[in-house]
C-alpha cells in the first residue's frame, strides 16, 4: 500500500478516537441528573431492539409473521431462554441451535 493509503487510514483511526474519547472528557466532568442517567440506560436495549426487530420480523421488507419466517421461529425460543436465565451464553445457544435446526429441516 501506498504512503497516501496509509495516510487516510491514520488520519481516520485518529478522527475516530477523537469523536470517542471528547465525549468521555467532556461528560466526565458534569453531573448528570438521575432522570437522563436513568433514561440513558434503555439507549443501547432500543438500539438493540431497533437493529434486530427487522430482521425478526420482517422479510424483503414486508412483514412476515408465519411459520415460514425461520429468524421468528428461532427468535421463540432464544427469547423465552433470555428471559428464563438471562444468560447470554445459554441465549446465544439457543438461538444459534434454533437457526442450525430450522435451516436443517427445511
């Protein structure tokens, strides 16, 4: 790779620690009332929700809420484990098992 390539990659790395880490030196400094705090703790579970409902339950961007949908169908049961042990471990083998044997019958 060529000097500039190498260039932009760094000038990049560098652009991306700064836009992290001045949030972090700012927000260290202030106190945040209980109320955000406590609305700043359901952000990274919507994010989450907002990332893997689609996928759940849409396919080809239409809604697609039938036995034919095999991400739903495994969502069931990864589902129903995460709330039972709220293990990640035990959800990401139920949901990894559920895929594996859904695509294996059909």
């Amino acid at each position: 790779m060529g000097k500039t390539v190498w260039a932009i990659i760094l000038g990049i790395a560098a652009l991306n620690y700064l836009f992290r880490v001045t949030p972090l030196l700012l927000l260290s400094r202030i106190r945040i009332p209980p109320l955000w705090a406590r609305w700043l703790g359901y952000v990274p579970a919507a994010v989450l929700a907002a990332l893997v409902a689609p996928e759940i339950f849409l396919a080809g961007g239409k809604p697609a809420l039938t036995l034919e949908n095999k991400n739903l169908l495994a969502a069931i049961p990864t589902f129903l484990v995460a709330v039972k042990t709220r293990s990640l471990l035990f959800t990401l083998l139920v949901g990894v098992t559920s895929m594996i044997l859904l695509n294996a019958l059909g």
